[in-house]
C-alpha cells in the first residue's frame, strides 16, 4: 500500500466521521416553558374593558390557553417566541380554523391572552385578562 493510498483512506474516514456528525437529530417539540408557570386550576378569564361577568375555565393543562376558540381540536402548533414572561404560537387545526396566540406571564394568578384567527369559518380576535381562582371543582 502505497503512502498516497494510506493518506486516501485516511481523508475518507475522516469526511465519513465528520459526514455523520451533520446527519440531523429527531427534531423535539418545545419546551414552552413559561406556560409552566401557569397554575393548573380554575380561571376566570374575562375579556379586557368588558364589564360581562368572567368565564370560568377548569385548567388541567396550561397549554390549552393557547387554542381557546379550538379547545377540543387537535391543531398542528408552531412556536412564534418562547420566553420566561410570554409565548406566542400560531396553529391551524384539520377542520380549517386556525390561529395566533400570545399569552403574557405578569405573575402568580394572573395572564393576558391575547388571540386572532378563524374559527367556523367565521374570524375571531380577543384580548382577556386571566385570574387564577383556586381549585377546579369537578
């Protein structure tokens, strides 16, 4: 074996082992991590300026906040911004809605939320104040 053929070898093991440490992971969903800080529990959500009594909402899962004119779809998300305070996501769901999300963190018990989209085929903008109210009584 000549030194010229060593070297070769040598250039194809090193493209091969550099060649696997660009092959792409498994991409991993976010993290989403100031929707943590929200309380599982009952809210009161109430629309901003609006003096109409607040709705209740039983909270299991904070990120249900993010799809309240689409609760119980299934919505393909993708993550606008993700930041200890705020988060914002944007979502179209199989039936056709689909939607813009931003929820503000502004401390124990209280968010804002502030949504646009399509809904039944019709648009929907909100802004709501949400105040956490305790325990959800089932």
């Amino acid at each position: 074996m000549t030194i010229f053929s060593l070297r070769w070898k040598g250039l194809a093991v090193i493209a091969a082992t550099a060649g696997l440490a660009c092959v792409p992971a498994p991409a991993q969903g976010p993290e989403l991590a100031m929707l943590n800080k929200v309380q599982p529990g009952l809210w009161k959500l109430q629309e901003r300026g609006s003096a109409d009594t607040a709705n209740k909402l039983c909270v299991r899962d904070p990120r249900k906040l993010l799809q309240l004119r689409h609760k119980d779809v299934q919505c393909n998300r993708f993550v606008v911004s993700d930041s200890p305070y705020e988060v914002t996501v944007t979502y179209r769901c199989p039936s056709g809605g689909s939607g813009r999300t931003t929820i503000k963190y502004e401390g124990r018990g209280l968010i804002q939320i502030d949504s646009q989209g399509i809904a039944q085929n019709s648009p929907f903008a909100f802004a709501m104040e949400g105040r956490y109210a305790g325990t959800c009584i089932d």
